[in-house]
C-alpha cells in the first residue's frame, strides 16, 4: 500500500493572528522590526546553562568587556596626552571583581565614602592611589586617609578647616586639592559640590590653602554631570580649570600637578526620550578625548614656555566604562492583556534590581529566534507595586512562559543602587577571559537580611497569647 502519511514538510506553520490597533507615536504593522536579534550565549556561555547553574534572574559581567573599555579609554587618552591616570568611580559598580578588573588594568580607586575608601583598601588598593571625593567624609576616615596617603578632594569649607586641624596636630604637611564647580555652557552646573569659580569662592579656598601651614594646594578636581552628550562641554570644563589653575598659581605661589576633570561620558545606553539611535547619539571615547586632549594641549603652551611641566589629567570615568561590560538574563513568568489591548509580560527582574530601568530604554534581547508578528508590548517586573516598569513600551513577538530575555547593558548604578525590595537579590556572576564562569555576589536568602536584625525579648512570639485558630477551616469550628 502506499504511504498515506501527508506531507507536511512545505506547509506553513501557524501562528496566532492578533489585532494591532494603532495609536499615536506607535510603530504601524510596516514599521515594526520582524527581525529581532536574538543571542543564545554570553561571552561563548550559553545561557541556558548559566540558568541552569545559576538561576533567573542572573546578572552576568564579562571580564574581557571590562577590560578592553579601560585599555581603549587609556590608549583614547595617553596616545593624545603625555600624563593620563584613571580612576575607577567605586559608586559606579564596586563589586570586588569588578574593581579588581580594572585595578589589574592600572586604575586608581574614585571614591566618596568612608564604605567606599574602606572597600578600596580592603582590596588591595594602597592609600596614595585613591581620590577622596564626596560632601561627607567623617574626621576619622579623614585622618586615616591623610596617613595613608590618599588625594583629598576638599568638597566645602568645614572640611577645610577639619582637614587642617587634623594635619596640625599631626604636624603633617598635606597635599589637597579642590573641588570646583562652574557653567560650561552645556551642562547644568553641579553647584551644590565643591567651590565656586565664577562668584570667587574658590579663589578664596585656594588663598586660604595658600596661607595655611600644613595644607598645600596641588590639583583641581571637578566634575560637570553624567551622561554628558556633548564633549564641548568637556573643552570648556578644562579651559575654565586651566584659566583658574594660571591664575592661582600666579597668585598664591601653588604648583599644580593635576586636573581631575571626573565622569560623566555617556555610555551606549538608550536615554529614555531621546528618539535617535545610540550609536548617532552618544560620542566615542576618542571623541571626547579628542576634544579634552586638543584643548589641554594647546592651553599648555604658555606653561611649558615657563619651563613648567604639563598638569596630569586626572579621570573618573564611570559608566562609560563598565555599563555594557553587564547583562540581566531574567525569565518570563506570564503573559497578560491589559485593558487597553495591550499586551503585557511578567519577568522575574524587576526595578529593584534594575534601577536604571527609570532612566533608560535598555535593549532587550530574547534567547531564541521568536516567531509571529511582534507587538507593542508592557515588561514588567515582579514586584507587587506599580512603579515596577521593566519597559513602558517594546516592539515583541509572542513569548513564552519560561522563555529568557536579556536586558543590557547594565553594568553601570545597578548594583550600588539596587534594592532588597520584596524580592532577594540573584546571583551575579563573571565570564572570565578564557570563558570560565565565576560566582562574584551570591544570591540572597532569608537569613543575607534577618542576621542583621535583632528581635527584642518581649517580640519574640509573634502570638504569645498561642496561635490564632483558622477562622476558615470547618474542622476548626465548633459543632
Ligand atoms: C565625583 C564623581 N566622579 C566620577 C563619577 C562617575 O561618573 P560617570 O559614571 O557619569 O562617568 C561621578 C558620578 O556621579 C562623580 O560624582
């Protein structure tokens, strides 16, 4: 007989038809992507086995990403200008192994803490490479950071005043620098950090300093915003510390080493509201060091006329650096249509552990070639508030529940800024450059928050009075 079996292997295959009702600002069925990318690895790493191994959600950072982002920022920079030093921004991200990749790299610690000084030492970072910056440094961490040799960053007077008391009564001459804050005519100016230039407070500091004993000024320190878009406002930033660093150093007799020009380079994130695509928006590194290398360049003419050597450039990059060096792999938990017609999806990562998600429009990547027409779709996160917004607006095919989904990047705030909210925080974990895998933060458990609290005696027995009955259970009524 012959084979009665059909043929199905021409046939299409099925897929759910959905209506797309347009609305304003929406992409139409012709605009939107049928092609998402999609990824099954990190770093050579499947991410199936990174689940199975590790959990959902997972952040995941790639030691190799954190690496090549300071080696080309550096080579950005010290093939424009002859002294360059970088700093790692520790609020940015100080996951020991974060911090150690780049210290293996050659950079300094930026910190504005005593946690965040005492987390630097505690790696390995010695007290004359690291920047002191912050409103808030307490006497104690003061002392230990003038003993130890760190570069202090005097933020306000009280500081000063504490700062010379300190180094008077351990007869120790101390190098400081300033903080200052001005408008670049881009930025909105920090003003609320450091000292003034345009209303003549921080001539005054620097005369201060000048008169002082035991304090010599030796660097300026400023720090114009993040995600700055434009390097002209870096041109400007350095002329303006430049013009002051002439002017001080005619005046009050200081030698200046150094410039610290801070962070603020943005990284190839998706600010939300901004419409163009990252790449025609956010500048490169060498873009910006174009534009702080020329300037500098050419402002130290005239000083190396006078035989005077070229200040180092000081910087504290942050999340340019580090931001697309980290993933979140989460997973999805339900699918749901909301009353408007929208469709909305439930993840297991939410704003507590992202909270870079109020910011940004972070790329969405799935785990596998998903199929069907993609719709305007609400993520999610798990969280029982409603502030839980995962992204307000995607263009995705169907997924499934269980299927994983990889938010990036996400390297930059999340884990300083990350919350023990509802939920425990997952593990994070590092590929290293051979493709090993490595856990550097362990997941949270019950006890990661109960140990640190304290029940007093008379709170015990949540019932002391014995266990309420169970008003619904039939067997517990009387007859
Ligand atoms: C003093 C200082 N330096 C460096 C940074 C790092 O900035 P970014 O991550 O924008 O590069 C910050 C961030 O706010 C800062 O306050």
């Amino acid at each position: 007989m012959p084979d009665q079996t059909p043929d199905n292997s021409s046939k299409k295959r099925w897929i759910k038809p959905v209506i797309t009702p347009l609305r304003s600002g929406m992409l139409n069925k012709s605009g939107g992507s049928q092609n998402l990318s999609w990824t099954e690895s990190i770093d050579g790493v499947p991410i199936k086995q990174l689940v199975e191994e590790f959990g959902s959600p997972l952040f995941v950072v790639s030691e190799k990403k954190l690496r090549r982002n300071l080696q080309r920022l550096k080579h950005a920079f010290e093939s424009r200008y002859p002294e360059v030093i970088c700093a790692w921004s520790y609020k940015t991200n100080y996951l020991g192994a974060v911090c150690n990749s780049f210290h293996q790299e050659g950079a300094w610690a930026e910190v504005v803490s005593e946690f965040e000084y005492q987390k630097a030492r505690s790696l390995g970072v010695p007290g004359h490479s690291i920047l002191f910056n912050g409103p808030f440094k307490r006497p104690a961490i003061l002392e230990t950071a003038i003993i130890e040799g760190a570069r202090i960053h005097i933020d306000h007077l009280d500081e000063l005043y504490t700062l010379e008391e300190i180094a008077t009564r351990l007869r120790r001459r101390v190098n400081v620098s300033i903080r200052l804050n001005f408008d670049t005519g881009f930025t909105e100016p920090w003003s609320r950090f450091g000292f003034n230039i345009e209303n003549g407070q921080a001539r005054d500091v620097a005369w201060r300093i000048a008169s002082s004993d035991y304090l010599q000024l030796t660097g300026l320190h400023s720090h114009i915003g993040t995600f700055v878009l434009e390097p002209r406002a870096y041109q400007n930033q350095v002329t303006t510390m430049y013009q002051f660093l002439t002017e001080i150093e005619a005046q009050t007799g200081a030698v200046i080493e150094y410039i610290d020009i801070g962070g603020g380079f943005a990284s190839a994130n998706a600010l939300q509201g901004i419409y163009l695509p990252v790449e025609q928006v956010v500048p490169s590194v060498e873009q910006y060091a174009e534009a702080i290398c020329d300037t500098l360049l050419e402002l130290g003419h005239e000083r190396e006329a006078r035989g005077l050597k070229r200040p180092i450039l000081i910087l504290e990059t942050g999340r340019a650096l580090v931001d697309d060096a980290e993933s979140l792999i989460c997973s999805v938990i339900a699918n749901k249509r909301l009353p408007d017609g929208r469709r909305a999806i439930i993840v297991d990562a939410g704003v507590n552990l992202l909270f870079t998600a109020f910011w940004y429009n972070h790329k969405v990547t799935p785990t596998r070639q998903l199929e069907g027409r993609p719709e305007d779709t609400v993520i999610y996160g798990p969280l029982c508030m409603n502030i839980d917004l995962m992204r307000n607006s995607i263009m995705l095919p169907p997924v499934n529940v269980g299927d994983t989904l990889i938010f990036s990047p996400v390297g930059a705030y999340n884990h300083t800024q990350w919350l023990q909210f509802i939920e425990y925080r997952p593990n994070v974990v590092m590929i290293d450059t051979h493709e090993k895998t490595w856990l550097i933060r362990q997941a949270e458990e019950l006890s990661t928050i109960t140990d640190l609290e304290r029940l007093p005696e008379h709170l015990q027995d949540p019932y002391p009075q014995g266990e309420p009955e169970d008003i619904f259970n039939p067997l517990s009524q009387p007859d």
